[in-house]
C-alpha cells in the first residue's frame, strides 16, 4: 500500500537524497532523457532546501521512497521559469510553481500522481494567497528519434487536475541527455490552473 506524505521546511531535508535518487531514474526515461548523476543534483537540491515556503509530497511504499513532488512559489524559483511570466507583464507573485513529479513505473496508475497534485495545491493555498498554480513540460518532436512506440503525452491527465496549456508560454532548460555527451537546450511549456476562480492570465 503506497502512501503520501508531504513535508516542508526543514522537515523536507530528510528526503532530498531520495528526490535526487528519483529525479535522475524517472528523468532518464522518455521525455526528459536526462541523464544525470548525483553531482549534478547538489545545485538543484540546495536551492530548493533553501526555500523556506518549498514543499515536497514523498510516497512511500513501507519506509521506501518511491515518488516525489515539489512545489515552491514562482517568485523564488530560478530566472529562467520566471523570466516567461515577467515578460508578459505578470506578477509571479500570483503563482505558485510545481516542480518534478518523479514516480517508479511499478507505482503509476494508484494515484499516486493525483495525489501529488492534491497535495501540492493544498500547500499552495495554505502559505500563499497565489491565484494560479503553474507546471512546465518538456516538448519533444513526434518524430523524435528516442521516442517509445506507443508513447501517449500526459495532456489529458493534467487537464482532468483542471491544468490548461498557456499558449506560447515557455521556458527554457539545459542538460545532459542520455543520446549524447553534451547539454542540450528544451524548452519546456507551461500549464496554468486558477487557484481561486481568478480568471487565467
């Protein structure tokens, strides 16, 4: 039986090794490809550590971390995630970013990935008074020549959450890819979901 809990704070940091842990086996699958090593997530994890109005739901199968979620306001995410917001003029103050949901493939289909999102919102709603909750994607050609036969995109998953794609929104991110020796430059597209009845942006 895999359960959900979620942590903020200082009480996240037990758990950063196994986001980390997590990020680098899920990410290395399509559509992220990432191949990456624990050295590279210390930049990453610090950062988030250091937000003190961050949140992670960790599912647990026993005492074995098997997914993880994040979240933590726009305004203290990186420039780049910000940067698509600012330039249209919008207060990234009014959203809250979720970050990776990284779960072992043994463990979809449970709702386990609902729940991070129910979670995640809860967090949102609890230490902000942000009207939108706000994602980014990785966009991969059809033609991409790693893509699995059969692969289906999570489009309908995140709308049935109430997430809508904002069109031409977009930010860009770099790493090191499973097909190659270099970093490669994705750009990733943001999904919006109003918070309060707001109307979206």
């Amino acid at each position: 039986m895999v359960k959900v809990e979620f942590f903020s704070g200082p009480a996240m940091l037990p758990h950063l090794p196994a986001l980390a842990r997590l990020r680098i086996a899920v990410f290395r699958d399509w559509p992220y490809l990432y191949d990456g090593s624990l050295a590279n997530e210390q930049t990453y994890l610090a950062a988030f550590a250091a937000c003190p109005r961050a949140g992670l739901a960790v599912a647990f199968d026993g005492d074995q971390a098997v997914g993880c979620s994040s979240c933590l306001p726009l305004a203290d995410e990186d420039d780049n995630v910000r940067a698509p917001f600012e330039a249209r003029g919008w207060d990234v103050r009014r959203f809250f970013y979720f970050g990776e949901s990284v779960l072992l493939p043994a463990y979809r289909g449970q709702g386990v990935g609902v729940a991070f999102f129910t979670e995640r919102e809860k967090h949102a709603r609890a230490i902000s008074d942000c009207d939108f909750a706000t994602f980014c994607a990785v966009q991969r050609p059809a033609d991409h020549k790693l893509r699995p036969p059969g692969a289906v995109p999570l489009d309908a998953f995140w709308r049935k959450r109430g997430f809508v794609p904002s069109p031409g929104l977009a930010c860009t991110m770099a790493w090191k890819q499973v097909d190659g020796p270099e970093k490669v430059t994705n750009t990733l597209a943001f999904w919006v979901k109003s918070l309060t009845g707001a109307p979206l942006p």
